[in-house]
C-alpha cells in the first residue's frame, strides 16, 4: 500500500495468481487484502427534510439547511437536485439543481428553495431533495431529504407572536405524549357535541403527524390528517399529565384561563388547546376572534370548550350540511345550548335550532 494524506476509508484489493510456466494454481487462486485508512475520516454531509405550510404566494421562499458534521481543513461541496414525488416541478415548487460550497471551518450553509402556494384545495404532496457529486466529504445515509406540502386552504392556529418569546432549548413532542392529549380533546368535543351528533364520526378517523412547522404554525389541518409542530413554533409545548382538569390554570377575569406563574404550563403553548383546535376544523368550525376557535393562541393560556360558555365560530357549509342532515331539529331552550354556526328554522322563529 501506499501512504497517503487523503481521507479514504477502507479500500481492498484482490490478489490473482495466474497460470505459468512451472508451477500449478490451485483451487484458491485468488485473495482479498483490505487497506486500513490511516488518516483523519472525511466529514460527512447530511440535509434534513422540512415540512411547509402551503401559502397563497405563487412563490413561498422557504429554507433547507445542508449540514457538514464537523469543520474541515479543506473546501467542500455538493451538488442539490430536486425530483419530483407527489409534488409536481413547476406546479408544486420550482426545480432545481444547485452546488452548495463550505469554505475550511463552515459546517452549515442553507439553501432557499420556492415553493408555488395556491388556493386550490389538495392533498398532502411531497418532493425530494438529492445529495450527490460530493468532493472532499462523504454522504450521511442515502443523502435524501423530504420536503412535505401541507395544504393550508383549510385554516390553521399560529402563536401569538406578540406574546412570549421564542425558547432557545426546548424538547420536541413525541407520539407517547400527543396520545393522550388527543385522547382527552376528543373526550371534550364529546362533551360539548353530545355523543350521538354525526360530527363526532369525524374524529375518529383523523390522523396526527408531528411535524417541524416553519414560522409561527402550531397546527394544521388538511384533510384527514391534522399536523402538530414539534416544538410549538420555538415556544414550547406543555404536555398535560393530567388533561382532565384545568388545575395548572386560573381565570383571570375576563374568562380567559391563564396559567400560573408557578405551573409547568406557565410560558409554553397549551398542546390540548391546539389539539381541540384542529379537531374543531375537522368537525367543520371556522375561525373565530375568541376562545377555542380564535387563530391565534398566547403562550400560558388554554383555550378549550369547557373553559368557555359559548364554543366560539362558525360552523362551515359542509359541516351545516351534515349537521342538517343527520342530526334531527329540536325544540329547545337556546340557553342550553351553545350557539355555534346556528342555524334557524325559519318558520319557528328562534325556538328551533341545529343540534351541534
């Protein structure tokens, strides 16, 4: 072998003897000699897939980090190219092939990628993002990255921005930890719809993703999939122990519940209140300005429809058609029952109304 300086794993060579003149081969003729890299391994190079929110802009700008494992005496590159999987190039996101250069002791550098938003209801779609043409660096794994679509022409719950700042150390969520916070979300909405309402059907058949939301996005609904940010937009979720009650929360006098300064909850985003949220879509309620069904939820508050006297929204066309359909009109007293997207019999006058 010969001694190098070049970083360049294990390599092998086989060994053949061939017939001559003189001697015999045997049945082994051949060998195998492997050659123990002795110099510093190279670094390896890895991109992380993302998960997007739509938009509306024809072109969404948003971000890929390419990460270098560790710094390097040498330059480094690599080449970037898009391909297509459900996503579609120049409908879904714009194509590209790209070379992305660290310079000796750069170990991240990102790369903006376009995506195309539009107001067309849809699916989930997905493309993929390939490493390739790697010089003086080797590539982590199979060197993919999925960057995945999230349709948002439904309606989705962002942090309110004004109201805490981002974390810098946080946890992420896991599945063990969402379970029984979309266990206890579903218990409520049973609570306020009444076992036998037909919107109840819809919960159970939903999904939940956990995924790394760009921005603000703390949940989003797209159609029988609702998706939860991992790390509730950089502020932290608070994972109920015991979800059944509101103990960690005080009224603060305008009906809000708040957390106290001296609870778990107090600073972080109330995961059952995102959760119930999304669920409220699911089950046909719009935004609203106020409680459960507002856009925005602040830090240290928990927004249920056990909290409030009136689960607040509209319900939306499909959701009334359901409704209409399936849940019978009653007389009823309207004091017993939360007005949410009622819709009157006009020839009883007010004395009828949707059961939700």
């Amino acid at each position: 072998p010969v001694d190098d300086e070049v970083a360049e794993g294990t390599e092998e060579v086989t060994l053949t003897v061939s017939p001559a003149p003189g001697y015999t081969v045997g049945s082994e003729a051949s060998t195998y000699l492997s050659i123990a890299d002795n110099d510093t391994p190279l670094p390896s190079l890895s991109i992380d897939g993302i998960t997007v929110v739509e938009g509306d802009k024809k072109n969404n700008k948003v971000t890929l980090v390419v990460t270098l494992s560790e710094a390097s005496t040498d330059p480094v590159s690599v080449t970037l190219t898009s391909s297509n999987s459900t996503a579609i190039w120049g409908e879904d996101y714009r194509a590209f092939e790209t070379t992305v250069s660290f310079a000796p002791g750069e170990t991240s550098k990102e790369v903006s990628v376009t995506i195309h938003g539009d107001k067309v209801s849809e699916s989930t779609e997905r493309f993929l993002v390939v490493l390739s043409n790697v010089s003086n660096a080797v590539i982590a794994g199979d060197g993919v990255a999925e960057v995945t679509i999230i349709d948002d022409d439904g309606a989705s719950l962002v942090a309110d921005a004004k109201a805490v700042e981002a974390k810098d150390d946080i946890s992420h969520l896991t599945d063990s930890q969402l379970a029984p916070i979309v266990t206890e979300a579903i218990d409520r909405w049973e609570n306020i719809l009444g076992a036998d309402s037909s919107l109840l059907a819809s919960l159970d058949d939903i999904n939940f993703r956990i995924v790394d939301f760009d921005g603000l996005t703390l949940g989003q609904t797209s159609q029988d999939t609702i998706y939860i940010d991992s790390d509730a937009a950089g502020h932290g979720w608070f994972v109920d122990s015991t979800p059944a009650d509101d103990v960690e929360f005080v009224e603060d006098g305008s009906g809000k519940l708040v957390a106290s300064s001296d609870s778990d909850a107090y600073g972080n985003m109330d995961l059952l209140s995102a959760v119930m949220h999304e669920l409220g879509h699911v089950a046909g309620f719009q935004h609203d300005d106020q409680g459960l069904m507002d856009a925005d939820l602040t830090a240290g508050e928990r927004a249920t429809a056990l909290v409030f006297d009136d689960v607040s929204g509209e319900l939306s066309d499909a959701a009334v058609q359901r409704t209409w359909q399936n849940d019978p009109l009653r007389q009823v007293d309207p004091s017993t029952w939360h007005k949410v997207g009622a819709k009157w019999d006009h020839e009883a006058d007010d004395e009828w109304m949707v059961q939700v």
